[in-house]
C-alpha cells in the first residue's frame, strides 16, 4: 500500500489547520467618547488593507491575519493601531472613539423613499428634463448657421425650457423636504409645536448647502446647532438669525 498520499493529505490538513489559525474574527462596537451612543459608519482598517464599516447599530466583524494590526477611522481621525496577536480571541474589541454625539442621536428616519419618487418624476417627463435645443447648426467643412426649428419654435423652446427649471426646482424642494423633515429636526432639536413650525421655515436649508455636506454627521450638527441657537434667541427674545452661513 502505498503511504505517500496518506502523508500527502496529512501535511495538506495540517497545512490548512495552520492557515487557518493564523487568521482571527474581531468583532465588536465603536462608541462615542461618552459611550452612551453606538457609531455607525465608522472605517474598521488594517495594514494588510483588509476592512469593513461599523453597521447601522455600530457593530463590526472582520478576519486579519495574526500580523496585522487594526485600527478605526472617522471623519478623518484615526485611533492607535492594535496588533491582532494582543487581542483576546472570543472577546468583542469594542472601541471609544473621541467624538461626541451626546444630544446629537444618529437618527433612522423612513419617510417615502425620495429615490424612487425622483426617478419615476424623472421617467415621466424624461423628454423635459433631457431637452436641450440646438440653436447652431452646421460643423466643420459645412458652414454654420442658425436652426430654423429655433427660429420657427422659438416660443415652445421657451416654454419647455420654463417647464424644464420649474422640474428641477420642485424635485431639488422635495429633496431638502425628504432630508430636512419634522421627525427628524424633532428628533434632534427637541422642538415642539409651535417652535418647530417656526423653526422649520426659518432655517430651512438649501439643496445646494445639504448636497454640499460631507456626511450625514455634519447635516445633523448644523441642525443641532440651529436648534440651540433659536432656543437662546427665543429664550432671550433677540432677532433669530443662521448661526451658520448657507448657499443660496
């Protein structure tokens, strides 16, 4: 009988148990530097490259080999490396990071999708939104000229192109509606009616200055900080006024 692919499948096992020992799940969560908030979106990295992101609830998992080290990142700080062989297997490495969210909850707010509703107003009058009229005709070797569809048509171009800014209009309005919204200034202000009302039409954003944030956490702090503000100026009864600048 021949011993040599016994010993052959042998050393293949062991080979395997080995490299697979030298891999470890981390698991854990990433809190805030009160520890009374869970983080989400937080970067979970390593020198090996290996990585994931805290989840919804600021939980992790990740498998990096003995030789690694992890580390943690957000909003462009980032923690102490740990080396993988120093962490206790079966133990969650749960993580304080120096960023502090008290009064600030992440908040999960489900109104109607704005997604959905943009790509089926977007479908529906596709044609306006996708218009664009040529006034030039004619190229290289050609000549150019004016269209005679723009001079005949002048006035429907005029119009649809009205109707084309007033679409983009509604649809970025609907957009600041979907992402500045009661629950969510609620939320965070601790406003009630009729404060909130007030609140709501004096320092509602624009779209430009909601697309211009770089994440959720700082949409979240210039509506907390608004919301502290007003409360002051209501409290003391002074002019109301943006403690932060926005584009118009």
């Amino acid at each position: 009988m021949n011993k040599w692919p016994i010993i052959g499948t042998m050393l293949f096992s062991l080979f395997c148990c080995r490299a697979t020992a030298q891999m470890q799940e981390i698991t854990g969560t990433v809190f805030d530097k009160t520890r009374l908030f869970t983080m989400p979106g937080v970067s979970v990295l390593s020198n090996s490259g290996a990585g994931t992101m805290t989840d919804s609830a600021g939980h992790y998992r990740v498998r990096l080999p003995l030789d690694d080290s992890i580390y943690f990142s957000y909003l462009g700080r980032h923690t102490a490396k740990i080396a993988v062989r120093r962490i206790a297997r079966d133990y969650p490495l749960n993580m304080s990071l120096a960023v502090t969210v008290d009064s600030l909850p992440l908040v999960v707010v489900k109104p109607t999708p704005y997604r959905y509703d943009s790509l089926a107003n977007r479908e529906e009058y596709r044609k306006v939104f996708d218009y664009s009229p040529d006034y030039i005709v004619g190229g290289s070797g050609a000549g150019v000229g004016l269209s005679l569809d723009a001079i005949f048509n002048a006035r429907k171009i005029r119009q649809t192109l009205a109707l084309q800014r007033r679409l983009i209009e509604e649809e970025q309005d609907k957009y600041v509606d979907y992402r500045f919204n009661r629950t969510l200034v609620k939320k965070i202000t601790g406003l009630q009616k009729p404060l909130l009302d007030t609140f709501m039409r004096l320092y509602r954003p624009s779209y430009d200055f909601i697309r211009n944030c770089e994440n959720d956490y700082e949409f979240y702090k210039y509506i907390k900080d608004c919301g502290f503000h007003f409360r002051e100026a209501w409290r003391r009864n002074l002019p109301v006024d943006h403690p932060h600048p926005l584009e118009n």
